[in-house]
C-alpha cells in the first residue's frame, strides 16, 4: 500500500498502522514500514482508539508536532488500527494554510496556544514551541473562556485582542491588533468625507456667492475643531456646531462618532494605567497623584504598610492562581475597614498600602488592629487563614514629604516582621 501528495496535501507526514504495524506512510519512509511505532501520538492513538488530536511533543528526528488520528474497524467492528496525520509545527503544514488566509491585513496577527500555555502557531515562527506566562487572554482562553480585551504586549503597545478556545483540540486562538491600526480607519473616513464635501462648498462659492459665508461656516468650525488635536474632548463643541445641509451633517456625524470611540479608548486606557488588574484598586501611580493632592492640601493623613507574612510560601504550597485569591480576600477585607475617603492601593506583588485622611497615627492603629483581627479570622478556600503585617505612619508627623513617610512606614514594617509577624507597629 501506497500513500501519495495527490491522496493528501494537508499533513507533513501521514501514517496508516494496522495491529500496532506502520503498513503505508507519507512520505515514503522504509525505515518504518512493517514496523511498530512508538512515538508519544502513536501510543495515544491506540490507547483511546477514537479521534483525537494530541499534545504538542519532540519526534525522533527533532521536529515538534501535533499528531491527528482517526480509528480504523472492520465490518465486524474489531479495531484495526489508525490513520494518522502529523503536523510539524516548526514547518509549512495546512495550520498556516488555514490561520494565514484573511489573519495579517491592517497589523492584525493571530497564534494559537494549547492547554498548557505552548504556542502551536505564531507568525514569528521562532516563538513556535515557547510557552506565555503571566498573560490573563491566554489564562481566560485556556480555561474555555471566549471575548475580547485590551492588553498591552511585550513591546509595550496598546493591542485589542480577540479570543475564543478549540474545545475539541484543548487549543485556545488568539488574535491581536494595534489600538492605533483600529481607530486609524476613523481619520480615513474624515477625509473621505472632507473630500466629498469640498467641491459642493467650491461650486456653492461660485454660484450663489452671498450664501457662501452660511455654507463654509459650519465646515469651518468643524476644522477648527479637527485641527484642535492637543485637546482631548470636542464633543459638547461638535454638538453646537449648525450642520444645516448634507454633507456638513453627514461629517459632524462621523467627527462625533470618532470623537467617541477615541474618549472611549483614552478612558479605558487611563483607567488601565490607573487601576492594579487583578484587585482593581489603585496602583503605585495612581496612590501618587492621591498622595501629591493630600500634602498640597497640606492635609493630615496616615499610612497603613500591610504585608502578608509567608505570602511565598503560600504561592509556592498553593500555586499562583490561589495567591491571586488570597491578594483578591484581603483586598476586600481591607475595602471593608475604610473609610469613604480612604485610598486603598496595591503597590508589590503581596503589599498593599490604605491611605487614611484626617486621622492621626494613634487612631490609625486602631483601624490597623481591626483590619488584622479581621484578616486573621477570615477563612480563605483551599489556603486556609493567613496572617498580616501592618507599618503605620502619618504625614507630617512622621515627615515632610511622602518619601520619608513611607520610609518610616518600612521601617515599622521591617520591624513587625521581625518581631514576630501578625502586628500593627506605630514608626518610632
């Protein structure tokens, strides 16, 4: 029995086994034919003896592939064999053929991921066979998960991503593109538009002369507006301006809509810059510009350092993603004690830092002890009861200016870990 590129074009290798014996290979291999195979793809093949589609493994001769087989039965029903497909992921295959179709148009590129995080498809062939830590569109579409969200990539680039899982594969697929090659349609569009409309006000200049100003002056406030481009919201402008004809409308209309879709993006970006992703309160930013505001105010305020004892040791017990819902427990124990004008904020991996305005250091240990009880007496799933550490100081007894007040902050900090753990301690 023969195998030929006319019978198939769509694997690297193909393999017919009968009773565990490779009987037909594409291409012709001699050295395994009438032999057994041994291989990770082969032994799964006729261990499940139904479809699937394997992990990612290394071949004998060097090559990382996906093995596709489907089970082979006689007319009585006994189990026969397989017939298998190899894809070389490293090589040509009918996975570019298929991802590389419609995918890299206007900065758009797509890579495809399988249950345990390894890429299987990338346009940079040399990422091919590397794994992707630390990424939550990766974590969501591993878990089954479909949708979209804004990340930001390895070379610090604002992309909107699209995603969605291969359930009968366990892959997930995931496609990006640059914010920046989205909303650049937008500028198109209004210079499509202005140029639509400037021969209509040109011939309207020549002919009718004396309704030439009432014409051009709706066009011109809305240039006016479009050169204005160092100020972020034209919105309540655009809607004042007369579009009384047309084209001006049809023009303020996509300004007002692309003035949207930009104010939408610069918000969820600045909230983005803002905002910790995994707790959702603020980060090390985000406490500065409150902190900034509070010391030109010339306003008293604490600072509560609270640290998890032995935090590594739960994430090296537990694993990460329980670590991620211990960090996520305590930051609503901690939104539970402040106040309303409290800042709550995460400023390491396993620190956190509560602001509190208008309070002196002695009243902020009594918070401080509150917040630990309640930490302390708190169950959390699976890692159990976990204990904290609290530095407090306040401004301006403890210093003049932030850095000295989170100084003394460490330093009661330092001191609480080391004398014992699961304590608040005022700054010297």
């Amino acid at each position: 029995m023969r195998l030929n590129s006319y019978q198939t074009n769509s694997f690297n290798s193909v393999v017919i086994n009968i009773h565990g014996i490779s009987v037909a290979t594409y291409p012709n291999l001699p050295q395994v034919i009438n032999k057994p195979l041994g291989s990770v793809g082969a032994l799964q093949a006729r261990k499940h003896k139904k479809p699937i589609i394997s992990m990612p493994y290394m071949s004998a001769a060097g090559n990382l592939i996906v093995f596709i087989s489907h089970p082979l039965f006689s007319n009585n029903g006994d189990y026969l064999g397989y017939l298998g497909g190899s894809l070389y992921l490293n090589e040509r295959s009918i996975l570019n053929n298929l991802l590389e179709q419609d995918y890299f148009k206007g900065g758009t590129h797509i890579y495809v991921v399988d249950k345990n995080k390894q890429i299987l498809y990338h346009p940079q062939a040399a990422r091919i066979g590397s794994k992707i830590a630390h990424n939550k569109v990766i974590n969501k579409v591993i878990e089954g998960q479909s949708g979209s969200a804004n990340i930001v990539n390895s070379l610090n680039e604002s992309m909107l991503a699209g995603y969605a899982p291969v359930k009968l594969a366990n892959w997930g697929v995931v496609v990006q593109r640059s914010v920046k090659s989205t909303l650049s349609p937008l500028d198109g569009l209004i210079a499509q538009v202005i140029k639509r409309t400037l021969p209509t006000v040109v011939i309207t200049l020549i002919l009718i002369g004396l309704f030439a100003h009432f014409i051009s002056k709706p066009l011109k406030r809305l240039a006016d507006i479009a050169n204005r481009t160092d100020e972020l919201n034209h919105e309540s402008e655009l809607k004042k301006v007369k579009s009384w004809y047309f084209e001006s409308q049809q023009l303020k209309t996509a300004m007002l809509k692309g003035e949207s879709v930009l104010q939408l993006q610069i918000g969820q970006l600045r909230h983005d810059a803002q905002t910790d992703p995994l707790t959702g309160i603020h980060n090390r930013r985000s406490l500065k510009v409150w902190l900034d505001k509070l010391i030109h105010e010339q306003t008293l305020f604490t600072i509560l350092e609270i640290d998890i004892d032995f935090f590594k040791r739960v994430n090296d017990t537990y694993g990460h993603d329980k670590g991620d819902e211990a960090l996520k427990a305590l930051t609503k124990l901690i939104q539970s004690v402040a106040r309303k004008d409290d800042i709550v904020a995460r400023i390491g991996g396993e620190e956190f830092v509560l602001v509190i305005p208008n309070q002196n250091s002695e009243g902020a240990f009594k918070i401080a002890e509150r917040l630990r009880l309640a930490v302390e007496s708190s169950y959390i799933d699976t890692i159990g009861y976990i204990t904290i550490s609290i530095g407090i100081a306040s401004y301006p007894e403890h210093g003049t200016n932030i850095d000295q007040v989170f100084k003394k902050a460490d330093n009661a900090l330092y001191y609480a870990k080391e004398h014992g753990r699961n304590r608040s301690v005022i700054a010297n």
